[in-house]
C-alpha cells in the first residue's frame, strides 16, 4: 500500500506563506524554521523535505516576493511615454511601501542580479519607447537612464523606508520623478 505524502503541495504553500508573514513582522533575520514549522502545525523535517533547509526557503521566498513585485510594475503604457516613467516610478513606491517585507527580500535577501534586472527590466523598456517616440533626445543611451532612473526611484523609496527622508518631502516623489525625465529633455543654451 501507497503511503500517503505528507509533505505536500498544500503545506509548502502554507509555509511559505506563513513565511512571508514572519518576514513581514520580523524581518528575515527574524526567520526561525522552528517557530515557522510550529505555526504550520508541521516539523523542521518537512521544512528539509519541501525547500531542502533555511536556505532553500530563503530562496523560495525571494522568487515569490520578486513575482509580487513585478506585479506591482505591471504599469501599461499610454500615450505619453515620459508619463508612463513617472507613472513607473509610482508604481515602484506603491509596491515596495505597500509590501516592505518584500522588497527587503528582493532587494537584501536575494541574488543582485535577478534583483537588479526586476527592477532595471521595464524601466530599460520605458525609456527605450520614449527614445523611440522622440519624447526623449535620440543621443539617449536607455541603459543609462534606465540606471539613473532606478537609481533615484529606489534611492529615495529606501531613505523613505527607513525615515530619513526630511520631514514633509513624502508627497515630492513625483515632482522629483518629473525634474529628472525634464533633465533629459532639457536643449543645451
């Protein structure tokens, strides 16, 4: 007779997710298998038996909380391709102070790289159809802006996570977004 599996798809599901909660409240340093496998209702073991210990967790954690936050990039685009930037950058704020626990998984918990071309993929894309609309100067190098894009989007989206942004600047975001995509458009005197 067949022996029922224990460690299931529904059980991974549940620890994983529970993870995420456990992340979200205490960070990823916070992340005690023990405590995680005893809110599950379940062992260490079958922590071993779905993701192969701490580090295959940590690993699965960091794929679903990418997957998120490529949802919250999901930005369509519209008429205006210097919009669609700051619209972009919008997003990215929303879904990194929307989910915190998150985007420290992604970007503090995960490989750089995958990180890095999440975040860097759709800007390189948006700008490269604002080059192409002409909204942008064609001498343009994307990979550039793209880079000086992500730099200030996720530059001031970690100062204002972590409360060091001057008080009352919050609401700026926008504006800030605008001055840089304005820089680029900006004809030498």
């Amino acid at each position: 007779m067949v022996r029922p599996k224990v460690h299931d798809e529904a059980l991974r599901s549940r620890l994983l997710g529970r993870a995420l909660e456990r992340v979200a409240a205490d960070g990823v340093s916070g992340l005690s298998l023990r405590a995680l496998a005893a809110d599950c209702g379940t062992s260490t073991t079958a922590v071993y038996s779905l993701f192969g210990g701490k580090t295959g967790l940590l690993a699965a954690l960091f794929d679903e909380a990418l997957r998120l936050f490529r949802e919250h990039l999901a930005v369509t685009p519209g008429d205006d391709t210097l919009d669609d930037l700051v619209r972009l950058g919008l997003a990215y704020q929303r879904g990194a102070l929307a989910h915190p626990h998150l985007f420290e998984v992604v970007f503090d918990g995960g490989p750089p790289n995958r990180a890095a071309g999440a975040a860097l993929a759709p800007l390189r894309e948006f700008v490269d159809r604002a080059v192409k609309s002409d909204a942008l100067p064609p001498d343009i190098d994307p990979t550039t802006a793209a880079l000086a894009l992500w730099a200030t989007v996720h530059g001031w989206v970690s100062l204002q996570l972590r409360g060091l942004l001057p008080p009352g600047t919050e609401a700026r975001f926008e504006d800030v977004l605008r001055c840089v995509t304005a820089g680029w458009t900006a004809t030498a005197p």
